[in-house]
C-alpha cells in the first residue's frame, strides 16, 4: 500500500498539519477492507513509516508483527534518480530534500529497522532482500 495516497488533500488542516491523523484514518480503512476478505501480510511503502510503527499498530489493529525496512542509495545514486524522474527548477529542491530525510532516516530510525542497500542493484535483488527480512518465505 502506498502510503503517500493516504494523505493527499490540500491545504493541511490546523488540526493535523502532518496529516497523520488522515492517514491513520486511511490506512485503517484500507487495511479493514483486506483483512475482511482474508489478508494477513501487509507491505506499507512510506519514507517516514519506520519512524511509525504505532501509527501502523493502531492502524491495523490487533498485534501485528511490524518490520521495518529502509531502502538506501549513497547520494551520487539519489541524485541519479532523481535526475531521471525531475525536470525544470525542482531538482536542485528535491536533492536538497532527499539528502535531508536520508541523514533524519539514518539518526532516526532504529537499529531494530532492517537496511537494504539499492545502489547497484536491480529491483529483483532488492525485492529478494525485503522479503527475505520480512520472514515471508513460503506463500500461505
């Protein structure tokens, strides 16, 4: 589940200026209609959600077993990314930006948060590295 489709309304209420109040709401509301037809595993893609987890708790109810993975990228590679996805003034705004949150990310989050290195690496090896942190072996 995206997590950046759960807080898309503009301007940010006084109330919840970070919006995490919509996208708790969000999240739970999601969540409620696949647990009801039988989902059990969930794979919730956010840049701050390791710095979350009992937003993600309360979210989905219950106990759930949270793992929290990190994709890095040294900062040649994230500026390389983004470089191919940016065009016009922001780029420079968006390097900025992503450099920022990657040191946050990195001071922040815990040691309990699982790192997966991406520079140089295709998507199937990266795939494979969270999948294998997560325990999901075998379908069930």
């Amino acid at each position: 589940m995206e997590g950046d489709n759960l807080d898309q309304a503009f301007p940010a209420p006084p109330v919840d200026p970070h919006r995490s109040k919509m996208t708790e709401a969000n999240l739970a509301a999601l969540w409620g209609n696949y647990a009801a037809l039988g989902y059990r595993r969930l794979i919730y893609t956010n840049t701050v959600s390791v710095l979350e987890p009992d937003l993600i708790a309360r979210a989905m109810g219950g106990a759930p077993r949270i793992i929290g993975v990190l994709l890095t990228a040294d900062d040649a590679t994230a500026g390389r990314r983004l470089g191919g996805r940016e065009i016009g003034t922001q780029l420079d705004a968006h390097v900025s930006r992503g450099t920022t949150m990657a040191r946050h990310l990195e001071a922040a989050a815990p040691s309990s948060v699982v790192r997966v290195p991406t520079d140089g690496r295709r998507v199937a090896e990266i795939a494979r590295d969270v999948i294998a942190a997560t325990g999901w072996s075998t379908p069930r």
